[in-house]
C-alpha cells in the first residue's frame, strides 16, 4: 500500500499546475547516444522563477537532444536554446486545460484507490489461506483481528491518497 501511495505521489509530480517545477521535466527520457537517458542524469535543472525552467546540460552537445525530447513529451512546453543553457518558459495553464488537468487528477486518484483495495483484497486472501490452514496457528479470533488490522490500514492509506489529490487539485485551481 505504502509503495501504491509513493507511485501516486511520484506521478502527481508530472502534472504541471502553473508554476515552474523541476519535477515537470526531470523524468522525460532523452535518446543519448542510443540510449534513453533521464533528463535528470544529463542536465542540472532549476527554477529561477516562477514560471521559467532553465536547464544546463553537462555535454553541451546534448542540447539539440534534450529540446528534441522536451518537444515530443507533449508536455506543451516551449524550450528555448540560449547558448549553453535552455530555457522553458511555462505559461499559466487556460481554464480549459485547468479541467483537463484536474479531470487527469481525478483518473488518477481513483486508479491509486483501485490499487490500495487490490492490496486488501490479496491481504484478505493470504488471512483466509492461513486461517483454514491448520499447520499455521492461526485462530478465527486472530484472522478476525489480522482482516481488521488490513481494513485500517486500507482506509488510513485511501485518506492518504484523497488528502494528496485534494492539495493537487486546489493547486490547479488556485494558479
């Protein structure tokens, strides 16, 4: 459940929200030298304001590369090679891709629900299989309390992912 929550969270990270953010871009993968490569592990990537990405390759040669694959991300970003740095300017999002944004949110927090209960489905199964297993020692009274124990987790780990998507959300809304 915890490594569910972690993905969600990661992912969240890639959904722009107005603001300039690193995580935006870190993850794309460039085709360096034949192989796809992080933008992270090519380039230092920072935010020197708000709505300007402002990425420094470590090969300078690299840069047609990574504005070839900063363009085919479809991220609708605009990067701009300035000698050896390039700049991303990133514009406040319109109302219209605000709902597309938020309704993305939303696909994606029900997919992480989805996958938290898949988690207490499969704990409930292994309870049920220790519990008619008679070499296991565990009791009725114990696979009782085992199924409670996966119930709160579950619904600790759903508030997680609710209270998570709900910042993100007003994050959208309020840039």
């Amino acid at each position: 459940m915890d490594k569910s929550l972690d993905y969600f969270q990661r992912e969240l990270r890639g959904i722009r929200a107005g603001r300039a953010t690193t995580s935006l871009v870190d993850h794309i993968k460039v085709d360096y030298y034949g192989s796809p490569t992080e933008l992270r592990e090519l380039a230092a990537i920072s935010v020197p304001e708000s709505t300007l990405l402002l990425v420094k390759p470590f090969d300078p040669t690299s840069s047609a590369a990574i504005i070839k694959a900063l363009e085919t991300a479809e991220l609708g970003l605009n990067p701009q090679s300035e000698g050896n740095a390039i700049r991303i300017n990133i514009p406040p999002p319109s109302a219209e891709r605000r709902g597309q944004l938020i309704g993305q949110v939303k696909k994606m927090t029900e997919e992480a629900r989805v996958s938290i209960r898949n988690e207490r489905r499969d704990a409930n199964k292994l309870v049920d299989k220790f519990a008619k297993d008679k070499t296991s020692h565990l009791s009725e009274d114990g696979a009782k309390d085992a199924k409670d124990e996966v119930e709160k987790l579950t619904k600790k780990h759903v508030e997680k992912i609710d209270e998570t998507s709900s910042r993100k959300v007003s994050e959208i809304e309020q840039d």
